[in-house]
C-alpha cells in the first residue's frame, strides 16, 4: 500500500538548522531527515574541498515529506522569506510514494 | 541514453544498516548508497542536536536504484515488515531516469 | 512561484570529487551539493562496514540543481564518459519544482 506524498528539499547553512527544524514543526509536520552536505550555490562559493569529514560540511539538506502539499510549500515559503536573502539556499518539491503513510501523518 | 528506473529511499535507525541491506542484496539489487542522517520522526524524537560530527547522526539513509519496480517494493515491504513495528522508519519510492543502466542491473 | 527543473544526481568515488565539480561548473550550471555516501555497487563491493564516521565513506553524491535538461545530460555524460569505464558511479535525472528559480540560474 502506497500513498502519494510531496518531499521538500531544503539545502541551506548549518548555522540555520534549529531555526529551520523549527518552521517544519510549527507547520505540522512531523517528521525530517537531516543530512551534512558541501557544496556551491550561486551566490557564492561555499564549500570547495574535499568532503574528508563532516565536520568540513557547512550545509545541511533537510527533507520533509508530507501527505499535505499546501503544508510543503508553507515551510519552503517561510524559509525563503525569512533567510535567503541573507543565506545561501535553496528549496525544491517533488512528488512521490509513500509505503508508510502513518509514520509521517500529522499529529492533529 | 536514458531509462526509466525506480529509486527506493529507505530511512531508518543506524543500527538497521547491515540486516537492511541483507535484504537488498536477497531482492536482487546490485547496489545502494548510503548516508548518515540525523532528523525527526513521528513515533519519537531522534537526533535534535546540530549535525556537527557523522557520529552524532543515528540514522541512515539507503538509496536503491532498480530497473524492476516490484523490486523496489518488495525490499520496501520487507524492511516495513521486519522492523517498523520496533524501529523509527519511512520508506519512499520516485520514478527517475537513469544513465548507466548497465551498473545496476540484476547479475543473476 | 514554483519552476520545473531538473536534477542531476551523481553517485561515484570521492576520488573525483574535483573533477567532477569543474565538469559542472563549466557545463554552466552555477551550484551543486556535495555529501559523503558509502554503499556497493553492481562492479564492485564499495563500503560495506557501518557508517559509523564519514571518514568511512568511500563516496561521494552530487546533486545539481538547473533549468536547462540539456546542461544536466551534458554533465552526466561527460562523467560518464570520462570515468565510469574505471571509476564506480551512477548517475540519474529527475524532474523537480523549485522554489527559487533566481538561486541556480546560468550567470553567463
């Protein structure tokens, strides 16, 4: 049994994690995965060494997958308003299938 | 050229890593990726801290790549079965196109 | 506002972790995400210990993030072609929604 579901992408610096996590709990969902990621965005070059250790890692990607869409975009819109002006960042959506729907169901 | 494929995310506890991907490789996969990730569940929390260090992250995320869908949902079935009773988990399915399909296919 | 995009992800050995970040850079696409990935491939086992330390991670997984398909394709046949026939890799596209078009849009 599957069930359709929408997964946000959040890639931003580490530095905003608490604040992020946050927004994602204030929006009702509940659950996320975080992970450490390097990279460069197009505002400036973030990390360009080699990923030896996480430590060397100053972004994080932070995943949100949700059976409510609108709650999705809620999370993306205040995290774009609220830091990537001042932050590098990025956010993306995509569509997929979920096998465990009552894991990651909002709470109420 | 490209092909369609499935990919399977698993997310669950650290300590789920090798019984996990016993079962993959028993499906019949050639292969997974996996990273350390820390994040929050809907059955309890889990790592809240910053990501700071690897060690601080209690989870893993495994990423199967497979040209058989049923694949893909059999693995996902049998880890929910086994272990989502006891453990923190989710598991996803997405629809992808893959380059190389030569490195991930059945060798059986 | 949400824009279709694509995304690249690139799944190979750490190795060529400089490599293959000035293939994207002169593909034109103007940022990626980098974080460190263990797992096993249908060449060859890779990482088959617990990812205990990032240290431990053989592998590296790329995400690239562009409006145009044509700069995606460019760069995973490029890796391909350049690496795959000595290196461990996988490289597959997926269509995504982007909240912030103007973070990952060519500059030249």
């Amino acid at each position: 049994m599957t069930t359709k579901a929408t997964r946000l992408v959040i890639v931003t610096e580490k530095i905003l994690h608490k604040e992020i996590t946050r927004i994602i709990d204030a929006a009702g969902a509940t659950g996320y995965t975080v992970t450490a990621a390097g990279g460069k965005g197009s505002r400036n070059v973030r990390s360009s060494g080699q990923p030896l250790v996480a430590d060397s890692y100053p972004n994080i990607k932070i995943e949100v997958i949700t059976a409510d869409p609108a709650v999705a975009k809620q999370i993306a819109d205040d995290v774009a308003a609220r830091y990537f002006d001042n932050f590098s960042g990025i956010t993306w959506l995509d569509e997929i299938e979920v096998h465990r729907l009552h894991k990651f169901q909002r709470q109420g």
